[in-house]
C-alpha cells in the first residue's frame, strides 16, 4: 500500500475508531450485578450427578397419558452432598432425549423440601461434547488456514468478550440496546478483521463497507419496528427479562438483536467483495475503477443471491418449532404473519438482508477506488496509454457477461 493511500484510508476510518472508543467510555457497564428473581432457573444452584439406575413405567396421573414417569437414582459428584444417592422423579415423553443409565445430568436443588426430595431434574451435563465440539472446529479451521486461522480464532474470542464484557452488561445497566449494539458490533468488527487479514487497504476498504451498510441496517431497523408497532414482547424470553431487568428498553433490545444478528453475514460480504476487487485488480492492473467496479458487481450478485436464501433459511431454522405450531393452529396465513412473534423474525430478516444487498454496491465501489488509486496501478495505465494499448472488444478477463 503507497504511503498516500494509506494516509487517506487512515483519515476515512479515523473517525469511526474515535467514535467507538468514545461510545464505549460513555456507556461502559457501572459493573453493579442484577440478581434474577428469587425462585427462576436462573437463581437455582445446580450440581451435576452420574445416573446410576432408570425404573420406568407408564404414567397414571390425569393429564400425562403417553409419558413414562422414571424413578432415577442419580450420585451426586458435587455439592453439601457430594458422593450420595439421590431419587427422582420425571415425566419423560416418548418423542423426547430420556434419561438413561450412565448420563451426566444436571440437579435443581430446593432449600426447603421433604428429606431426600430437595434435589430434582434440571438438564443433561453437555460441556464435555462442547468442549469436543469447539476443539474440532478449532483443529479444522486452523488446518486450512493455518496461521491466519490462528489470528481468526483469537479474533473470534476477543468478539465473545466484547459481547460478554461490553455490550450485554452496558444493556442490563441501561443504556440504549441500539447504540450499544452499533457500537459493540464496530469494536468487534475493528478486532476481527484487523486480525484475520491484517493491516492492509483491502481490510480498511471492507471495514468501510461494513460500517456503511450497517448504520443503513440500522436506520431502517429503526424505521419499521417503529412502523410495525412492535412491543419487544414477542417471546417469552423478553417477558421474563421485563421482570428480571425493568431497566432494559425491550424494543430497543429487539433493534439491537437485529444490528449484531446482521453483523455477522455483513463482515462476510464486505470482505469477499473487497478480495474479489483486489484479485481482479491483480489480474488486470491496468483496469480502472469503473472496470474493476462492474467485475466485482457481477461477483456480488451470485453472493447476494445465495446469501440472503441463507439469512432467511438461518432464521426460519431458528424458529421452526415455533413455525409448526403456527401451522397447527386454526389461525388464517394473514393473522399468523402478522402476528408479532412472527414479525419480528420477518422483519429481522428483509431488514438484515437490504443491509446486505446495500454492503456489495458500497464495498465494490469503495474497493475499486481505492485498487485503481494506488500508484503502481496509474503508473501502468498511463505506460499503456502512451504504448497505444487497447483492449479488443469482448476480449479479455473482464468481457462482459451480459
């Protein structure tokens, strides 16, 4: 990168960097911790436990015909009484994950209780298969892409404390859901992309491109939650936050969702658009930004087209058991839509994808201007103008395809 377009792209972006570094100092969580609700799950200590025996028979009771009620006896691996036998007593449905011998599972503990009853079924223990899990991925990505894997998945963690550090704590503290979002999603988007491609124009370019499209993302959030006359209680996560935290702004928590749940496909688009530029730039230096532009935009347009099927599909997978009750239901296709739990989903989704299709125009654009700028790159043009070069017409990478 020659030393003037790194001056102009450190101006570009200089900016947005004050600005998040000033957002953060303004709205950076006073660290008082909210207790949950005496009685909720969340306030419930649990212990993990081996399960050790299954007696199962059907049920008797009125109202669970079909479930098998289990009498498990369950060894306490930690707690007040670590190494006892425990019974318990579960509901298990027959289309349902039971409870077999050898399970880890996961114990409620209630301080006031019959003898020997205080302990119940909680959940299965899963951090082993996740840790597993994480592992894997981390071994895959770190095969293919060797180093800059390495530098994705620190980038990757450092996201996950912005969030954990940052932005969930400052929305439970009250600030504004959607400026904590904007400005937690730029602070991440500044640690991941610097550190998964390096300080070069071709990231600088993309990290443009993605705060461009996402202050779009951001306004028309704004526009049509506020069109749509949405309450932010459309779940039932959001009701029992209402009780658990009053001070946290449901609607704008519903706007900010939609800004750090766009975040992750914008980052993808932007820095594909920016590479394809480059690439071509390679290709061909010769070629200007308006050449450069109309490649990058017919890459774009297969990208955008499988990207938005994927938002789409990536939220209705999210909610499809939610979806099939709708379809149960005797409600006509009209009243099921417009229904606020469904939505929000809709809304989130077309939302989300207009920032996505508005991030390749913008991230081309950006991208080409930047490509042709360099200096190396005027400096070949203007030999093989003074070589009276010309490209044949319809010859060459860049051929239209229309």
């Amino acid at each position: 990168m020659d030393p003037a377009t790194a001056r102009k792209l450190t101006f570009a972006i200089a900016p947005f960097v004050a600005a998040t570094l000033v957002g953060m100092i303004l709205m950076w969580p006073s660290g008082t911790t909210i207790e949950p609700p005496a009685g909720s799950s969340l306030a419930t200590t649990r212990y993990s436990a081996g399960v050790t025996a299954v007696d199962r028979a059907p049920c008797d009771q009125a109202g669970q015909e079909g479930f098998d009620c289990a009498v498990v006896t369950a060894r306490l691996a930690e707690g007040p009484d670590e190494g006892e036998e425990v019974f318990l007593n579960v509901a298990e449905s027959p289309s349902g994950r039971r409870i077999q011998v050898g399970d880890n599972i996961l114990l409620g503990h209630a301080e006031e209780g019959v003898p020997g009853q205080q302990y119940y079924f909680q959940d299965f223990e899963r951090s082993g298969s996740l840790v597993v899990l994480v592992a894997l991925f981390a071994a895959v990505v770190i095969a293919l892409s060797r180093w800059r894997g390495v530098t994705s998945l620190i980038g990757l963690a450092a996201s996950l404390v912005i969030l954990l550090s940052f932005v969930l704590p400052a929305i439970l503290d009250g600030s504004s859901p959607v400026l904590v979002a904007l400005v937690g999603g730029a602070a991440i988007m500044f640690v991941t992309l610097y550190l998964a491609h390096g300080f070069n124009a071709m990231t600088t370019t993309a990290l443009l491109g993605t705060l461009g499209s996402l202050a779009i993302t951001g306004i028309l959030a704004v526009v049509f939650v506020e069109a749509a006359r949405f309450t932010g209680f459309g779940s039932e996560e959001a009701t029992f936050l209402q009780f658990a935290a009053q001070q946290v702004n449901l609607q704008g928590l519903l706007l900010g969702g939609i800004v750090i749940g766009t975040l992750g496909v914008l980052d993808d688009v932007t820095v594909t658009q920016a590479s394809a530029v480059w690439e071509l730039h390679r290709a061909d230096p010769t070629l200007g930004a308006s050449g450069l532009y109309r490649a990058a935009i017919r890459i774009g347009r297969d990208h955008i087209a499988s990207t938005v099927n994927t938002l789409v599909l990536a939220y209705a997978g999210a909610s499809l058991p939610l979806l099939i009750l709708f379809s149960l239901s005797d409600g006509s296709f009209t009243a099921v839509v417009t229904s606020e739990v469904v939505a929000e989903e809709i809304v989130r989704t077309l939302v989300g994808s207009i920032g996505l299709v508005a991030s390749v125009p913008i991230t081309s654009a950006l991208a080409a201007l930047v490509a042709s700028g360099e200096k190396g790159s005027a400096l070949i043009r203007r030999k093989k103008a003074a070589d009276g070069f010309k490209r044949p017409r319809g010859e060459g990478f860049f051929r239209d395809a229309e």
